[in-house]
C-alpha cells in the first residue's frame, strides 16, 4: 500500500490525460518540441493568468526518490541515468487560486540542457503539484476520469492505463502514473523516442508502480 490515507490514482500514456492537468500543458509538449518551460511561459484558458516559473520555490521533484532506487526501479535504461535536473517551480492561476507544480527530470541520454529540458523526451520525469483549492482538484479529477480509452485496473481507490504516442519534435510513447493525495498530484513520466523505446505499455506501468509506491504522501 503506497499510504493509509485516500488517494486516486490514474496511469495514463496519452499526453491527452497530462495535459488535462493545467501544469502539465507547458510540461508534455516542451519535452517533445525541445522548448524549454521556464523560458518560454504557456498562457492557460482564458480569464486565466500564464503560467510562470519560479526557481526559488521546492516541492521536493528531485528529492521525493533517490536517484538509486529510481535505476533499480527502470532498470537497464537508467544504467547511466542523467539528472535530477529541476525544471522550476510553476504558479498558474486558475479560478482566482494559484495551483503550483515542480517537474524534475532524470535522462537516460547525455547531453541535456535547458533548451532541451535536459532530454526529458528520452527519460522519466517526476513532477510535484499542489492545487490551490479543493474544486482545482476535483477539476482534474473529473477530467481525467472522462478519457473514454482508458482501461480500468484496481490500484488503491481506483486507476486509469492507457498507452498512447505523441507527435511531437521526434515520435514518442509517452506513459504517466498520476497519484493524487490530499490537495496534490505526483506525476510519474516515461517518454522514450518509439523506434528506440525499451519500455512496452505493460512494462511501463509495472515500473511506474514500483517507483510510485517508493514515495511516502
């Protein structure tokens, strides 16, 4: 069991279901298209405030996991394993409160730099969000509780899986386990080029199991 306490968990390989969580628009598609989020902010719906990036702020991304148990955990693709590399801390206003979220990346390639959010695109990204209020929360949840191509499996509460490829600089699998507790999320992201990718749909979602029940929520 990852906690006693309640919590919905959602694994999801579509970037459609990262980007139904206001933190993850600028995530999902800057790691593909090599746009950095901190230097580039993504205005939210409108009536909303962009999205802004604050390197001063942590949610503890980077240091939720141990970089060891994070190689355990992935295996022969994160033998040489890069990072963890802070994105920044993220403040989006949404409904007048402010949600926050950190993303951390770990490579499995060298040669990461912010211009290309340290390969995030070829690698396992942790991400830390916290909602500014209960309906930011339930927002996301009914959102993510819509995707009709989800397949249902008992994880917790309740649990979401979907494989899915993402069009982007270079063509992706992309696969997200999502655990919300409280008022935050923990999204955990492997994306990997498709014609080079080690992990399969079931192979991802035993790892991102595994590396979500090391978190303490």
């Amino acid at each position: 069991m990852l906690s006693n306490r309640k919590k919905f968990i959602l694994i999801t390989g579509s970037i459609i279901a990262v980007m139904a969580i206001a933190s993850s628009v600028a995530i999902g598609l800057s790691l593909l298209n090599k746009t950095p989020v901190s230097e580039n902010p993504t205005k939210t719906t409108t009536g909303n405030q962009p999205i802004v990036v604050d390197t001063s702020k942590d949610l503890g991304a980077c240091t939720i996991i141990a970089k060891t148990q994070l190689q355990s955990a992935l295996g022969e693709p994160a033998r040489t394993l890069k990072g963890p590399d802070n994105l920044g801390v993220t403040r989006n206003v949404i409904g007048g409160t402010a949600d926050l979220g950190q993303t951390c990346v770990y490579s499995f390639i060298a040669g990461g730099t912010i211009e290309n959010n340290f390969n995030g695109a070829n690698g396992l990204t942790i991400e830390v969000f916290e909602y500014g209020s209960q309906a930011n929360l339930d927002k996301a949840l009914k959102g993510n509780q819509a995707l009709d191509t989800a397949t249902t499996t008992q994880i917790e509460d309740g649990s979401f899986f979907e494989a899915g490829v993402v069009e982007g600089t270079t063509t992706a699998n992309l696969y997200s386990l999502i655990v919300f507790s409280g008022l935050k999320h923990y999204s955990f992201i492997i994306s990997e080029p498709k014609d080079t990718a080690y992990f399969t749909a079931d192979t991802a979602q035993t790892t991102l199991e595994k590396i979500a029940a090391l978190v303490k929520y």
